[in-house]
C-alpha cells in the first residue's frame, strides 16, 4: 500500500473497539505518520471486499 492518509473517518464502533484494547483513535492515527507494514486480513471479515491490517510503532 502506497499513497498518504488524508483523514479518518471514526464511527462510535471503532472507537469503542480501539477503547477495549486500551488505544485511543489518537494512537491509531500516529501510527499512519510513521512507517507502516500493510498485510491482507480477509480473515477477520466475510462482509468486507478488501480488508487489512497495519502494524506500526508510535512513540
């Protein structure tokens, strides 16, 4: 995956998904201004075409 992030749409779902794992939107959205791996998740969704995953570190 290439190109840059231009904003982030956060539905009350997700953020109480990210809550539960004790990261806040906040946190999430540093880790796209930094390095980034993108790997495919079609594991953890049947309704989604594309899914996947980013792993990253913030400080």
């Amino acid at each position: 995956m290439s190109g840059a992030i231009d904003g982030f749409d956060w539905d009350d779902g997700n953020r109480e998904h990210c809550a539960k794992h004790g990261v806040t939107a906040t946190a999430v959205e540093a880790l796209f201004g930094g390095l980034i791996d993108v790997f495919p998740d079609p594991g953890h969704s049947t309704a989604e075409e594309i899914r996947s995953i980013a792993v990253g570190r913030t400080a």
